[in-house]
C-alpha cells in the first residue's frame, strides 16, 4: 500500500463529498470556491512529528547512527 496514493484517493473522495452539498449559481463564487479546493485550503499537509518518547540510544550498536548524533 502507497501512503501517498491513499492520502490522494482519501483528499479526493473527500473533496467530491464535501463538492456535492454545494453548488452555487453565481459564476464569481463558484470560481472562488473552486480556487480555494484547488488550493488545498481545506485539506493541509500531512504533519510529521517527532516522539520525543523514542530515542537513539540503542541504535548506534546496530551501526546504523553515530553516537555523536
């Protein structure tokens, strides 16, 4: 499974959801509204974090991370 690929078809479901409930008749607003789905402005970025419960301390003795790190 592609996370990014779910993270798209999961966006894309959602914005033809949330699309179906509106559908305005004046040209200026539904070109707004199409602007500001197109932009993203409901669905931000997936936000990646660091636990600081996890450390590196038993990484090192694998080879993997340095201990000056």
């Amino acid at each position: 499974m592609d996370v990014f690929e779910f993270r798209d078809k999961l966006v894309n479901d959602y914005r033809d959801f949330t699309r179906s409930f509106i559908q305005p008749s004046a040209e200026d607003i539904s070109t707004f509204l199409d602007s500001e789905y197109d932009g993203g402005r409901y669905w931000p970025s997936p936000l990646i974090q660091i636990n600081p419960s996890y450390g590196v301390e038993p990484v090192p003795k694998f080879g993997n991370i340095r201990h000056a790190i």
